[in-house]
C-alpha cells in the first residue's frame, strides 16, 4: 500500500531530474565539448560586450551568478547551469572580468560529474 503511493513521487522525481536542459549556446553539444562552448561564449559575449545583458541573459536562462574571492583567479564572476540526472550532472559555466560595465575576458567550460 506504501509502495503504491510512494513509487508514483520517486518517478515523478526522477522524470524531473532527467529533463533539464543544457543552456542555449550548450544545445546540440556532447557535454565534454568544453572547447566549443566555451567558442560559442566568446561569440555570444565577445570582449567589449556589455555585462549587464550578460547577466540579464545568464539569469534568464537559470544559471546562478556568483562573485569568485579567490585572488589568485583572474575571473571575478561566475555563473553555473546546472543538468541534473539520475547518476551524473552537468555543470556549464560562464566565468568573467569586466571593467566600467564592459566585459574584458570571458570563458566557457563544461564539467561532467558522476557517481
């Protein structure tokens, strides 16, 4: 009786986890293809580019901006998208530096995490 009301929740749950996507410029790429997402970023965001669309994009697209406080990294900002699914997950990642508003430096890397 237990089983019958719990084993619909944990599918649900899992269903869930499996269908995030990863972000636009991450779509139709393996998720070991760091190199091209990180090409697609810099095409997308090139140096110059305003940081503020930057933001305003990453955050509509679910990523989670952070600031980097390690000085030894020469990024100052970060943003993750998360892909969840059952054993692994994806992190893609946007990191960069801007001065006055405009972005200086910029990269794109992809990070496979599994069980």
């Amino acid at each position: 009786m237990i089983l019958r009301r719990i084993l619909p929740v944990m599918v649900a749950t899992l269903l869930s986890a499996c269908s995030a996507q990863p972000p636009s410029m991450g779509r139709n790429l393996d998720r070991r293809d760091t190199p091209h997402f990180d090409e697609r970023v810099r095409q997308r965001f090139p140096v110059g580019s305003d940081e503020s669309q930057l933001e305003a994009e990453l955050r509509s697209e679910q990523f989670s901006i952070a600031e980097i406080h390690d000085p030894a990294n020469r990024y100052r900002m970060s943003a993750v998208h998360e892909v969840n699914s059952v054993a692994c997950r994806e992190d893609w990642t946007i990191r960069w530096i801007a001065e006055e508003g405009k972005i200086t430096g910029i990269e794109g890397r992809i990070r496979d995490i599994c069980l």
